[in-house]
C-alpha cells in the first residue's frame, strides 16, 4: 500500500474544507435573510405571511429557538393557541431559559383555558426575571388568576380580543428589556484593540 504524501492529502481536505464552510456560511446568511423578512411582517401585523416565513426558516433548522418563539407569537395572535403551545413548548426543550418563551406560553396557555400551567409559566418568568419589566405585569395577572376573578385582564378559553391588551404589554415589556440589554451592551462593553 502506497502511502500518499501529507501534502497531497492536505491538498484535498483544506479545498474542501472551505467548501464547506462556505456552504455553511451561505446558508446562514439565507436564514438571517428570512428571519428580516418573517420578523419586518410580525411587526407589521402581517402574522399570517410572517407565520410562512418562520415555517420556511424551520424547515430549513427545526431546532432554530429564535423562529419557534416567533411563530408561537405569530399563533397566538391569529388566535391558534394549540399551535403556539407546540412550538413555544419546542423552543423551551431546546433552551428552559425563563424569557420571551415562558411570557408568551402563559399566555397561549390561558388562552387554552389552562389557568394553572399559565400561572406556572409566569411564576417560572418572575422568578428567573426580577428585573424585567414584564416581571411586574406577570405578576399581576398571577395575583389576578389567583384570586378567582375574571375579567378582560384575564383573557380565557380563546377569547384573543380580550387577550389583545395583555398582548400589548408583553411585547412592549419585552422590547424595553431588549432596548435596555443592547444600550448596557454597547456602553457598558470593552471594544477591541
């Protein structure tokens, strides 16, 4: 048996190599590409086309965590809670992080009329995010599910239009925290060189 020279050999994988680090690099850029696209339709109100844009993003990565919170988001506003509990429910067996995943699978869980796993979800946010300002929120829906009231402030049993303002203020919550994670970011960390 003749035994190739390592040069030979090394000329064969370091091509191929970049071959495939190029193949992986153009498919992360065509899935950056369809996360612009899906998440410009979800702020715009368009969950319908935003929904098909994270479906093609999953078919590609099953397991992308950012694609299954989005459509679950998606779901709930089109008023499908199974659905947003499937993938909700798959993004946190990726992750069990208590963040956007947990906010928003209370709520598909209460929109489901399952009052107790919601208020296990949103205890579960509260506790891992004392400093969030969903933290506050959360905790009054709880305080408001736990007292046996029912009103708009605790949208049940698939009623998303009373679900809308609860909506609202976890997104907005959410976007303050993301606002205020990217300011600590860009002053508070050390830059290169």
């Amino acid at each position: 048996m003749k035994i190739r020279p390592l040069s030979l050999i090394l000329g064969l994988l370091v091509p191929a190599m970049l071959l495939f680090s190029s193949a992986c690099s153009v498919e992360s850029i065509r899935i950056s590409s369809m996360h612009v696209r899906a998440y410009t339709a979800l702020e715009s109100g368009k969950y319908g086309v935003a929904i098909d844009h994270y479906r093609n993003i999953l078919a590609l990565d099953p397991d992308d965590r950012d694609a299954l919170i989005a459509v679950g988001r998606c779901l709930i506003h089109v008023n499908d809670a199974d659905g947003a509990v499937q993938a909700l429910l798959h993004a946190r067996e990726i992750d069990p992080r208590k963040d956007s995943a947990a906010a928003y699978l209370g709520l598909a869980f209460l929109l489901n009329d399952q009052k107790a796993r919601a208020i296990d979800e949103w205890e579960d946010f509260i506790a891992g995010n004392p400093g969030s300002s969903l933290t506050p929120v959360l905790r009054e829906r709880v305080e408001h599910l736990t007292s046996g009231q029912t009103t708009d402030a605790s949208p049940a049993g698939g009623d998303l239009h009373a679900a809308a303002s609860l909506i609202d203020e976890i997104e907005g919550a959410l976007a303050r925290d993301r606002a205020a994670a990217e300011k600590e970011a860009a002053g508070g960390g050390g830059g290169c060189g």
